[in-house]
C-alpha cells in the first residue's frame, strides 16, 4: 500500500478548442499528499486550485494526469466513496434540517439508514450543531453552515477530505473550533486537504503545504523544509549608558574586522550588526537555523560587558513563502493568472 493519500504525477489540463483561445490551468502539476497528514494548498486566483480539485472529484477530466488517490488511479469514481469533499460555493437546501442535510449526503454516498442517523446525531455534535439539529438551514449563520457543510464531508467516514475555506465567514471562535476538528481528523488517521486564503490559520495546523502558482508546483514541503535558508537568529544588545555601537564592533572584533557591519563565522554562517543609533539597542543577525554556532557570539557579547535583551528564532511566515512564490522577482509585481496558450 502506497504511503501517499494523492500521489500526481504531471497533471496537465487544457481548456478550449478549435474555435475558442486555449487555457493551460495546469502545466504538470507533481504533488504528494501523505497518508495521516494535514496539507494545505495554496495559490493566488486563478493559479489552478480549484481544477486540481475538480480533477481529483472526478468532476472534470484531465488532459493528461498519472498517479493515484487512495491507491487508485486518478478519475477512478468509486475512489469517491472514501472521500468527503466541501466546495467553497456550498449550497444546502434552505428547507432542510441540519439533521436531514447530514443524513441527505449519507444516502447520496450508500450508507445505511440505520448508520446514517446515527452518524448525523454524532457528526452534529462533533461540529457544535447539535443543539440546531432539527433547525431548518435558512436560518443558519454562515458560520453554522460552514460547520453542517463540514459534518457532511464526514458522514461516510472518508478516509481523506478535502475543505475549500472551509473557515469562509466563520467567526474567530468558529476557526478555533474548526482547527481542533481538523487536529481530530488527524489524530484519527484521516487525511485533511486545505484550501484556504487564511494562510495564518493554514500555518497552525498542516503538516506540510503546496504552492500554486500559474498552473505549476512552485514548492511543497514543511515550513521548515520552505525556510530552512532563510532561517535566522536575531539578537538585541544594550550598552546601557554608553555607545552600543562601539561596544558591540570591539566584542565582536574577531568576526567583524575593520569596522565593517557584516563577516562571516567559521561554519560559513553569515553576521550582520545593525545599529540605529548609538544609544539605541543593536540588532545582531546570524543566518542559521542551528542554536549552537549563536553560543560564541553571545558570550562575546556578555563578556564585554553588554546587555543581551533578547535572542530570538527567526523564520519566514507561510504568508512570506507565498508573496515569494507569487511576486515576480524582476519586476516586483504580482504573477497574471496563467497565460492563454499562444499569448
């Protein structure tokens, strides 16, 4: 049994024909999904998210895909009774209960009646609807619908779903409530696909993230694995009454020759020192993810007698990573959507 929920290989999709301009939405995409794990996709509109997904719902076919889905090869549509899936337009029909939408979607994906019932009081429960079970849908919040909408995905006991915003209009009690669901999810071995534009929420609980970017798979991995040569340590230094400046650059005369601001340590890392003013506190940069190559400059800096404020971690954001991916390094601008084929 493969290890990965989705394992895609050089997914191609193009829209259009004979009489109309051709669109690449996806230019071979390469993305694996581990079983067990919470991953987020992410991209800017237009960069082929939503294809992706419509490809692995069977609802669209590709141009060209290889690769599986829980073990099946991708457009197998009995592979969708192991899946639930929460489209970000989600619509239930205003007349309906909570409790009957719940059971309405258990007997679309072939559960029993006995167990769907059973299923749709647990499920309500599970997502803070239970006291609104028999309440009609017109008058749900948009929050309450996002969290029927997400008891739907799980009424056939899927073993991956997929949410698109699944945290769209919900208040920041309803996104705490829907972070612990998802950490649940986990726990109990299903995998969680994410796709939302929150990428502070994104950040708290997906083990591992794609970003999308005109129809490609710019990077995926952890944050960590995203960020590992971008991490930093930064430490800030007070002199007390005196120049902090000339404090620092004889503490760490050693790494900073000849008066400069920037030098190298032994293992290559580099060292930065950034003084506003010299009565202000200085800002020392280490660009390194490891804790122990900092240790000599901190006692550097103590046995000269300065004041170590504070020595922090530095990583970049999820919010970093994408504005990276989408900004075009030449121009600075945000990348178009993906190109019509032949413009």
């Amino acid at each position: 049994m493969t290890d990965f929920a989705i394992d895609l290989k050089d997914v191609d999709k193009l829209y259009g024909g004979v009489f109309s301009r051709r669109v690449h939405a996806l230019r071979g995409v390469d993305m694996r999904v581990g079983r067990g794990e919470i991953f987020g996709l992410l991209g800017p509109n237009g960069a082929g998210k939503s294809t992706l997904v419509k490809i692995l719902m069977t609802v669209i076919r590709a141009t060209r895909a290889m690769g599986t889905v829980l073990g099946r090869p991708v457009g197998n549509k009995p592979t969708l009774a192991r899946v639930g899936y929460l489209p970000e337009h989600h619509r239930f029909p205003d007349y309906l209960t909570g409790r009957q939408v719940i059971e309405f979607y258990g007997a679309m994906s072939g559960v029993s009646r006995h167990e769907r019932r059973k299923r749709a009081a647990e499920l309500l429960d599970f997502v803070g609807m239970g006291k609104w079970a028999d309440t009609r849908v017109r008058g749900y919040s948009k929050g309450m619908r996002q969290r029927v909408g997400i008891a739907q995905t799980l009424v056939n006991s899927p073993d991956l779903v997929i949410w698109d915003e699944p945290t769209d209009g919900v208040d920041p009690v309803g996104r705490r409530d829907i972070r612990q669901m998802t950490v649940e999810l986990k726990r109990k071995g299903t995998t969680v696909m994410l796709n939302s534009h929150l990428l502070s929420e994104l950040e708290m609980v997906c083990d591992r993230v794609a970003i999308l970017v005109q129809g490609k798979v710019s990077s995926q991995g952890t944050i960590d694995e995203l960020t590992v040569h971008r991490q930093r340590y930064e430490i800030e230094v007070s002199a007390g009454d005196s120049h902090v400046d000339a404090g620092v650059r004889k503490a760490l005369a050693g790494w900073l020759p000849d008066g400069a601001l920037e030098g190298r340590l032994e293992g290559g890392q580099t060292l930065k020192a950034n003084f506003d003013s010299p009565h202000l506190p200085a800002l020392i940069t280490v660009s390194t993810a490891d804790a122990q190559p900092v240790q000599p400059i901190i006692d550097a800096l103590r046995n000269a007698r300065l004041t170590v404020r504070a020595v922090k971690p530095i990583r970049p954001s999820l919010e970093d990573l994408f504005m990276e991916a989408v900004t075009d390094p030449v121009t600075g601008r945000t990348l178009a959507p993906g190109a019509k084929e032949g413009a």
